[in-house]
C-alpha cells in the first residue's frame, strides 16, 4: 500500500506444539519506521474487524498459491516431510483447501489478538537511524490503533 516500500513478504513455520510467524520487509533507509507502522497497524487491524471480501481474496490468493506450488515435485516431497513431521500426517491438497475456505473473519481475529499478546522478536539489518526503539513497537502493537508513538529530534 506505499510506494515507498520496497518488498513485504510474510511466512510462517509450523511445528508439533507451535508455530512462527515472519514478516520479512524492505524499505528505503528513510522509510524505514513507516515501514514498521504500516506493518504494526496491520497486526492490530487484524484483531479487529476483518472484512469478509478481503478475507474471501487472501483464502482465495492462499488455495491458488497452494495449488500452484505443489505442481513441482521438490516442493510436493517438501510438504510431504513437513507435515509429516510436524503432526505425523499428511492432509491432501483438497483437505486443505476446504481448511482454508472454512477460516472466519473471527478465526483470524482470535489468532491475531491471542499473537498480539507476546512480545515480538525483531532483527533488521542495514541503515537502522530510523528504526522504531523495541519499546515503540511493542507499545504499536498493544495500542488500539497500531501507530508508532510520536518521537521528536533536536538534531537529525
């Protein structure tokens, strides 16, 4: 949604007993801490009201990447290890795609707020002038809004 971003790609890892989600994104040095309240607001807009034709989108956009990925056979037995590992089963492309269609506004809203609760872990790596204090982001995401607390420089 801002130009001034260069790339921002979620991800996650799943295991037995829990699970990790990453946002991994890139911005000019100057916009960096936009960068990071355009993705706490993100995160705090999701324990929110989750609108049902964005939500209908992303389950769509997930069961098309799915179903895209798993034509190649490296990542077919990738999926097949992993699951496996991860919970001792495989579930079949179309078991997953009816998951996936089965997940409600209130689904990711539970996930959110229950997410919301722990503290983040936060790596970056370059120019970090910008860079919100770790405080500042965990305050974003505790806030109602998401938005960074205002800070202010005699000198820049």
């Amino acid at each position: 949604r801002s130009s001034d971003l260069y790339n921002a790609t979620s991800y996650h890892h799943s295991y037995e007993d829990t699970g990790l989600l990453c946002i991994h994104a890139s911005a000019d040095p100057r916009q960096v801490r936009e960068m990071v309240e355009i993705i706490t607001r993100e995160f705090v807009l999701m324990a929110g009201v989750v609108g049902e034709v964005e939500l209908e989108r992303a389950k769509t956009q997930l069961k098309s990447m799915l179903m895209m990925n798993l034509e190649s056979r490296p990542v077919i037995f990738e999926d097949v290890g992993r699951q496996v590992l991860a919970t001792g089963t495989r579930k079949l492309p179309d078991e997953l795609c009816n998951l996936i269609s089965s997940v409600t506004s209130k689904d990711i809203s539970r996930v959110a707020t229950k997410m919301l609760r722990n503290k983040p872990a936060v790596a970056a790596l370059g120019d970090l002038t910008e860079l919100p204090d770790y405080e500042h982001i965990q305050m974003a995401l505790s806030s109602r809004d998401g938005r960074l607390p205002r800070t202010y420089r005699l000198f820049r």
